[in-house]
C-alpha cells in the first residue's frame, strides 16, 4: 500500500492555507483592496511567469537571483515565475498603459515564489497586496503611498503599526562628496547595516564623523529629522536628505497619530529604490508587514509603491472570526435554505436523512440545525 505520508510533504517555505485562513486572507486582501480603490487605485493582474527578457528588464534585474526558471514547451524560451509583483507593474504601466494619463495609480494582489525565504521571512510563497503610483516626482506622492499602506493596514485591525522611513541613497551620495571610492563605500555600508559606529569610525575615512551623525540621527520623527536637518552635508547628499525631511513632514502633518520613526542609513531590502522609502511593522510580529518607495520605472519614468505581505500581515491580526454554521436536514425546502443564507447564516444542506440530526450538525463543525422549522442552538 503507498504510504499517504510523504504525498503530504510540501517543499520547504510551502504550505497549504486551510480553512478557516484561507478564507480569511482573502476576505483581509479584499478590505486591503477596498482601500485602495476608494484612493483611485485600479486593480490589474499580471501572468504568474513571464519570458525571463521581460520580468528581468529595469528594476526586474534585482529579483533575478531569487527567481524559478523553467522553459516554455511552446516557445522553447526560458520563463521565470515571478518573486516580486512590482517589476511586473512596472512592466504594464511602460507598455499596456503607456497612453493612459499620468499619474498611473494600479494596484495588485499575487502569489509570488521565491528560491529561497529569509531568516524574519521562510516562507517562499506568500500573498503579495500593493500599489504602484507612477509618473509623478512629487513629494506628496512619496506621502500619499505611506499614508495609503497605513490606512490599509490600521483598517483591517493592525493595531500600534510603525512607519520607518529611510532614504537608500544618502548614505552613497555623502561617499561621494568625500571622494570614497567603492571598496570604502562598500565597507562603510557593511558597517552601518551592523549599526557597527566602532566600525563607521574605522571605514569611512573623511565621511567617519558625517556617517557617524547619519547614524545617530535614527529615531522618532520629530527629533530625528530634526537632528538630520541639522547636519552639514556634500551639496550632493542635501537634496536627498531634504526630500527624506519633507516626506516625514508631509505624513506626520496628515496623520498625527502615526508612530514614525526615521533610519536615513537603513539600505538592506531597498537595493532597487532611488528615493525616500519605508518600511511597515507591528508589534510582536516577526518581520515586517511591508515596505515600499521610490524607483525608477520603465524609460526613467519616477514611480513610488508599496507591497504588502500578507502572511505576515495575518500575524498582526486576530484570527478569523466564525461565521454561525446551521445544518439543515436534507429535504428542507431550497427557499428556507435561501431565506437563512440571506439573514447571514453559513447554511450546510444535509444530503440524506440522518437519525440525529443534532449529532450530524456537531459532526459537521455546525453551532446550529434547523428542527421543526425553528433554529436550534447546539449545547456548548
């Protein structure tokens, strides 16, 4: 006999999502969505795999390592099932859309499957739910992306969430304005990754006691843009840091009551972005909720997003809530089961006479059974 144990074996970071979760996640990505629409976010749907020349061009290049291959049996060409949603946003926008009136606001939800998971993350297949807004430079756009991915978040019942922001860029460009050279600039990034000020000293060279201050500005929004602002800076590095401030500003003036917290050396996760970003998180979850920000899309076109993942997401919130199940006898009429159905009952038909029919409603997961037209509460 074949043993049924190793026909339930899933590949490491896979899983099945079982009831009541699965529906769960769909109903959080759905109110995630409504969100988003009622912000002029348009959904649209992208192909599971892509000919590797499409999903790796642009911004698409930063998933190459962490993305499946397989050849199409039809073209003979190599495809790569996706690991990140927004190069493929990115992708439409430039070609499907490159007509339609700018700014582009698009949203999405998709299964991504990377090679392999993270430490925070091991999950190599998860829900991914976001927004791209492309064709706009402006600073309220970098604004108007936080404060969506925040309201989403609050909506569907994350309670305490924290924005960090960071700005990718600022740390190379205050390198370049003292003239380090890559080896320098790699080693000083290795050690403001550790938060390593021992190290920053040790590596940055002439940039040590700026790099320093960047480092120990890190902090709650006011005072840690506060302390940025005032920090004298290479005419190249200022504007980036101008932007970060104005960003911050812009979102703790519209949400007051956001925990905002700003990091301007924080650059891991944020290889592809070109500006002003953020990172999602709630308490005692492990990892974060999200990240998103600026990037350069197709052709150089600004853009600015975020992705949220929803398997850390649902370890925000509380489980599921239980929709009252009635079990109903078979031979009930269909119009009785109809008039349950639309006062909000979950109804399961009964498909054949049982003896007991309150032992079968208990068998069956059901809190209520329908006996001699009345509904009956099943004993605790």
């Amino acid at each position: 006999m074949t043993d049924p144990a190793p026909l339930a074996l899933l590949p490491a970071g896979l899983r099945d999502l079982l009831p009541p979760d699965a529906a769960h996640e769909a109903a959080v990505a759905a109110a995630l969505g409504s969100v988003f629409a009622s912000h002029g976010y348009e959904p649209v749907k992208p192909p599971l795999v892509e000919f590797e020349d499409s999903l790796f061009a642009g911004i698409g290049a930063a998933t190459a390592a962490a993305t499946f291959r397989l050849m199409d049996p039809a073209s003979r060409r190599m495809m790569g099932v996706r690991a990140d949603l927004t190069p493929q946003i990115a992708r439409i926008a430039a070609h499907r859309l490159a007509r339609a009136p700018r700014p582009l606001r698009l949203s999405y939800a998709g299964d991504v499957l990377r090679v392999a998971g993270g430490q925070l993350r091991p999950e190599r297949e998860f829900l991914q739910v976001g927004v791209e807004l492309i064709g706009s430079d402006a600073a309220a756009a970098d604004a108007e992306v936080i404060l969506l991915a925040a309201e989403a978040l609050t909506g569907v019942g994350v309670a305490r969430l924290t924005v960090d922001l960071t700005q990718p860029t600022l740390v190379r460009a205050v390198c370049q304005g003292f003239g380090l050279d890559d080896a320098a600039m790699d080693a000083v990034r290795a050690a403001l990754d550790r938060k390593d000020a021992n190290a920053v000293a040790a590596t940055g060279g002439a940039a040590a006691e700026t790099l320093a201050a960047l480092l120990r500005a890190a902090g709650a929004h006011p005072r840690a843009t506060e302390a940025l602002a005032a920090i004298a800076l290479p005419e190249a590095a200022r504007a980036a840091r101008d932007r970060l401030v104005a960003v911050a500003g812009l979102v703790a003036e519209a949400a007051p009551e956001r925990v905002l917290t700003v990091d301007p050396v924080e650059y891991r996760g944020f290889e592809y972005q070109t500006g002003v970003s953020f990172t999602l998180f709630g308490p005692g979850v492990r990892g974060d909720l999200g990240r998103g920000g600026r990037y350069a899309a197709a052709a150089g076109e600004p853009a600015t997003g975020f992705t949220l993942f929803m398997d850390s997401v649902l370890r925000a919130l509380p489980g599921p809530k239980r929709v009252p199940r009635l079990f109903l006898p078979h031979g009930a009429p269909h119009v009785e089961a109809a008039r349950l159905r639309a006062e909000g009952w979950i109804v399961v038909a009964g498909l054949a006479p049982v003896a007991d029919p309150i032992a079968e409603a208990a068998r069956l997961g059901c809190g209520h059974v329908r006996v001699d037209g009345a509904v009956v509460a099943l004993p605790a």
